[in-house]
C-alpha cells in the first residue's frame, strides 16, 4: 500500500518514498524549554507521535529526532535582551540552566501522562554549540553569511542571487517581505532586515554565552535544527515536522541554511500539524489564552467542567485530523469520553466474550482493513480512521447479541487489528473500569447533597463535606454556573 503525505513544500499530497529503502529520518522540532508547555504544543508534539507510531506500525524503520531548544530563542523582535532563558532565570532567581532542567522534566512528564513515545534521539541545542559554529564557518566560506560586530548573519539577498528562493516553502515573496519590515533597534548591524542570525554576540550582561571564532555569544535558533538534523540524519533526510506556526521564519530559514551549506534541499517531505484553539483563538502562552495540560487532567480550570483522563483528551485531539484547526471545548471533550467509554466497552467485549463459532462472517474483514489502511496511509487520517474503528464496534456488539456471526479466523484477526490500531497507532490507553466516570458520579451526589444542606441551613454538614473533599485534595469550586471541582 503506498503512503501518501502531505508535503507543505509542494502544497500537494505526495506519495512517500524514502532515500534508503524501508528507512525513514524524521525531524521534528521540539520545546523551547523555557517555561511549562501548554496544551497546545502538547497537540502537535502528539500528532508527530501519531505520525511515528503509524510509520512504524507501517513497518519503516525510523529514527525519530527531536530536539530540546535550551538556547538562542528569542522573543519575537530579536532583541538580544529578550534572550527567553535568560529573561525567565531572572524571573524565577534561578541559573539558566535550571530554567532549562526544571521544564524539560515537566515537558518529558507531560509527554508520558499523554502517552507519547519517546524520540530515538533527543539532542540538545547546548550540546551542539561546535556543530553550528562549524556551520557559521562553512556559510561564511560560501558567502552566504557576514560578520558584524561580533555576530554572524545569513545574508538573504545573496541567497536569492544565485538563483535560490528564500520564501519558497511559505510561499512569500522576498519583495514584500523587504516591504513589509521595519529596521528595528539593535538590528541595524544587519545588511537588511530579513537576515537573520547564525550566531548572536552575547552582551556582558548576557550569561549564556560561549567562544566561537567572532568571540563571545550564543548561537541563533534557526541554525541549531540544521546542525542537529544534519548531525543525526544526513545533509538530506525524509521528513521535518513542527506547528504549523513554525514555518515561517524557522523552517524557511532551515531550507535556506541547508541549501547554503550543502547545495541539496535539505528536507524531502515538510509536515506541519495545525493549531490547537480555544474560544477560537490560538493557543499560546503570550495572550494568555491557554490552558496547561496537567490543568484539563486535574480540572484545576475554570474551562472544562470537571477533569478529563489524559486518554480522553488523546482521543479528543485525534478526532481531528492533524492539518485541521482544532478548537477545544467541554462538549466536544465530554462527547469523546462517551465516544471512547464505547470504543473501550467494545474492546472488552471484544477480548472477554466467546462468540459461537460460525461458516460465514457476516462482516467482511478484508474490505474494513483496506479501509482502514486507506485511511491511515491517506496522510495519516485519524479521524476517518476511527470512524472505520466505529463500524467495527457496531458489529461487535451486534455479535455479542447473537446478531452478527464472525469465524475464528476473522476474530482473531479483527483482535489484532483492533488492538493495533487503538493502542499502538492511536496510543489509547484503557481506563480501568471507567473509575473517572464512577469519580464523577460520586462527586456529583456529594456536590448535591452538600447543595440540599446549605438550602436547609444545615452549614454544619455543607462545610463537613467541602473540608472532608478538600482534605482528601478535592476542592469544591461555587460559581455562577454551580458547584465544580478539582483534584489536586
Ligand atoms: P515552542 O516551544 O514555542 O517552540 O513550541 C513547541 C511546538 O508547539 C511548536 O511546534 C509549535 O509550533 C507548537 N505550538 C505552539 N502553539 C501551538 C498551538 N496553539 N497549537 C498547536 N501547536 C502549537
Ligand atoms: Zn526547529
């Protein structure tokens, strides 16, 4: 069956052929550990893990690369004062490098509550400082990059002088992209303003700072996926992923480094996963609109109605396909933990029941697991995937009611295609026995009784039940819309 991805570079679904055979090299960009990730980044970290686990359920061997950004991600206009690292170690009173610990043990935490697979390698942009000043080298060599004042910088219009195209895999125009920029302070040492930094010359003040050839500084963020995606998988490989977000600069600026450097386009398939929203907007740590993965687990928020299993928040981002926006709500969450709680109860079924053995099965096994094949193979289709996975639990309940007969083979079969596709390509994990389900239940008889006492003046016993939860950590929360809770 041939895979079919999306490559964002052609604007086309494409079909999928790796440089060396039944190998793939996977690239994806991963946190600027500077502070807790979101959910939101937590949506596309998960879309990449769905895009491994079904490469590899495919039967491709992959080495799957993502890097931790411990260094050089400044804050949007550049500024080497707004150095992310450095800002927030002042915040927190805490070294740099502890700022970077501290989140990449709660990003790898994160990742495993939501199920994640771990990358083959994990390097990180410290670790490889000589790598990117050995690219800064190189670049200056070809004349596609100059020193100034102590940094180094990609010389764009040099680049599309000979012949090459800076804004081919966003599509922009190198015109209006001049057009469009301001000469912001601190940036005059730029030949123009789209350049855009190799490596930065750090500041007295600045402490992350190391030696290179121009003196003192940290390298620039775009150089360091080149120098790591180049380290681990060659000056070409399979595919690069990230949000969608990071397309333009990051990833336009990767082309440009690679193709500098090496003369070969870096990347043969770009995949970008979409946003993750919320009140329609996106996601993200600036406006404040977000919302932090072990809040929605725990229901410490004040926009989900009670806490969801980590398992059902999983389900819920795989409802939707990984190039769509997805926009997060209660109801939608609520109708995936239904969805799901069915999908499981199937599963048991499925696993627990013995079935009457039959001639004929009344469900046709071959064409279903095309189906699903299709799907998967289709740039990766989750969401018609699981409504492939749906049809199947209709009919195992239709079995489990003597309606629908099914033989050994095809059980066996349609058990290891069931679990394959839940567990290892989706990565569900079973709840034991709906215990979140029956919590809430619980909690909403208290929540109620509590209610009943307070309306007949019996504050004795409404506080005894608040403390009582509390103590054991659930807090009871009044609002405008009721009584919610969280548990901590
Ligand atoms: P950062 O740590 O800021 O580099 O972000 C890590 C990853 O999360 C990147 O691939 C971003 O594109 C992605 N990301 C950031 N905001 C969102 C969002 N609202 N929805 C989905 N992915 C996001
Ligand atoms: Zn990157």
């Amino acid at each position: 069956m041939t895979l079919k991805i999306y490559n964002s570079l052609s604007g086309e679904k494409e079909t999928f052929t790796p440089i060396h055979d039944n190998s793939v090299g996977m690239y994806v960009c991963g946190p600027t550990v500077y502070s807790n990730v979101h959910l939101g980044n937590v949506r596309t970290f998960m879309s990449f893990d769905f895009i491994y686990r079904s490469l590899v359920h495919l039967g491709y061997k992959v080495r799957y690369v993502r890097n931790i950004t411990d260094a050089g991600h400044l804050t949007d206009d550049g500024d080497v004062n707004n150095d992310r690292f450095v800002k927030q170690s002042r915040l927190e009173k805490l070294e740099p490098m502890e700022i970077v610990q501290k989140y990449t043990v709660d990003f790898h935490k994160v990742l495993e509550v939501f199920n994640l697979l771990p990358p083959t390698i994990e390097p990180t942009a410290t670790g490889h400082i000589l790598e990117q000043i050995e690219l800064t080298q190189k670049l200056i060599e070809k004349g596609f990059a100059y020193e100034s004042k102590g940094s180094v910088y990609f010389d764009v219009l040099e680049y599309n002088s000979r012949g090459l195209n800076y804004g081919e895999l966003s599509r922009r125009n190198i015109e209006e992209l001049f057009a469009n920029t301001r000469d912001l302070d601190g940036q005059s040492e730029k030949k123009n303003p789209q350049d855009f930094a190799l490596w930065k010359a750090a500041s007295p003040a600045h402490i992350m700072r190391w030696n290179s050839p121009w003196g003192e500084g940290f390298p620039g963020w775009h150089l360091e996926c080149t120098a790591m995606s180049t380290k681990y998988l060659g000056e070409r490989f399979d595919i690069h992923g990230g949000g969608m977000d990071l397309k333009f600069p990051h990833h336009e600026c990767e082309v440009a480094q690679g193709k500098a450097c090496n003369g070969v386009t870096p990347v043969n398939y770009w995949m970008h996963a979409n946003m993750l929203t919320m009140n329609g907007q996106r996601m993200s740590k600036s406006t404040g609109n977000y919302i932090l993965p072990m809040e929605l687990v725990s229901g410490s928020n004040e926009f989900f109605e009670k806490p969801f299993h980590p398992t059902i928040v999983r389900f819920n981002f795989m409802q939707a396909h990984y190039r769509s926006v997805l926009d997060i709500s209660n109801e939608a969450m609520v109708a995936s933990e239904k969805g799901f709680q069915r999908l499981m109860e199937a599963m048991k079924v499925l696993f627990n029941s013995n079935f009457p053995a039959a001639e004929v099965s009344s469900f046709d096994l071959k064409v279903w697991k095309e189906k699903c094949y299709t799907a998967l193979t289709d740039d990766f289709n989750s969401p018609i995937l699981i409504a492939h996975l749906f049809e199947a639990v209709n009919f195992i309940f239709k079995l489990k009611d003597g309606k629908e007969t099914i033989t050994e083979n095809d059980l066996q079969e349609l058990k290891t295609l069931m679990s394959d596709f839940v567990f290892d390509v989706l990565g569900l994990q079973n709840i034991e026995e709906n215990n979140n389900e029956k919590l809430d239940q619980t909690l909403q008889v208290l929540i109620d009784l509590r209610n009943q006492a307070r309306k007949s003046k019996n504050f004795d016993l409404s506080d005894q039940i608040r403390d009582r939860l509390l103590a054991e950590g659930i807090e009871l929360k009044d609002g405008r819309e009721g009584t919610s809770y969280s548990i901590s």
